[in-house]
C-alpha cells in the first residue's frame, strides 16, 4: 500500500517549505555585509511570507479532498523523496546551512536549489489539489521562478566583484 498524501497534508508540506525558506533567508540578510544583499534577503523572507498565506488560505478547502485514485504507490514513494532530498529539513537545518555558508555566492547556490526543488514539488502539487486552487499554485510557481532568476542575476553581480 501507498504511503498516501492528502492534499493538506501536501499543502502543508509546502507551508513548510515556505517557512524553511523564510528561515534561510531571514538568517542570510541577519548576518550580510552590504546593504544590496540584505534587501534581497528580506526581499526574498517577504517573498515566501507571502507564499505562506496563500497556501494557508487553500488548506480551508482542501480539508476533505483526497487525490484521485489513481494516485500510485510510485508516485507516493516519488513525492516521498521529493520531501525527503529537499534543501531545507526544516527551520533549524535552514538557518544553520545559512550560517555555514562560506560566502555570499555559496548562499545564493543554496537558495538556487531550494528554489528549484519548490518549483518541482509545486508542479506535482498542482496536479493534486482541485481545479480552483491551481491558479494559487501557479502563482506560487511563476513567483518562485522569478526567484530563480533574481538569484541568478545576483549570483552575477557577486561573480563580477
């Protein structure tokens, strides 16, 4: 038998993830030494803030939604890993990395793919949650897609100094 995953528990899961990246994020704009990189920080906290809500406010409708039935044990065990390999564990694990990150450029790498890996489980989420709550998954996406590019062009700017 499948592990099953709910669709509040999925979205849980990304509140989760959400406030990992918050954590990271609060932590890397704490400690930055120029004021560019601490306004993307808290730029960045703000950004998944935000996310936080919105995924708050799907859980509402999602209370008794279960995921279709042809929902696999495979695809279980591959939402399972997805979980399982992501950046942040948690809170505590994201702002420890943030505090161990030897550098500005090594901290936007990590940032890099947390972004990515939100992205991948957001597009399996989407699939998962009832037809009204994508577009709010959608946004999620293209937000986090933005991040992806802002961070690459901030990895830039710290490349040519």
């Amino acid at each position: 038998m499948g592990l099953f995953f709910s669709g509040s528990e999925l979205v849980n899961i990304a509140v989760g993830i959400e406030q990992s990246g918050a954590a990271f994020y609060d932590s890397l704009a704490q400690s930055a030494k120029d004021e560019k990189s601490r306004s993307m920080w808290e730029y960045l906290v703000l950004e998944e803030t935000k996310h936080i809500e919105i995924f708050r406010r799907m859980l509402g409708s999602l209370s008794d939604y279960a995921p279709p039935e042809t929902y696999t044990e495979e695809y279980d065990l591959y939402l399972k890993a997805l979980i399982d390999s992501a950046v942040f564990r948690n809170d505590e694990a994201a702002r420890a990395m943030a505090q161990k990150a030897g550098s500005a450029s090594e901290a936007i790498m990590i940032a890099l793919s947390a972004e990515k890996d939100s992205i991948l489980f957001y597009l399996n989420l989407r699939e998962l949650v009832l037809r009204p709550q994508r577009e709010a998954v959608d946004r999620v996406i293209e937000e986090e897609k933005a991040h992806v590019r802002q961070l690459s062009d901030l990895l830039k700017g710290f490349s040519k100094q």
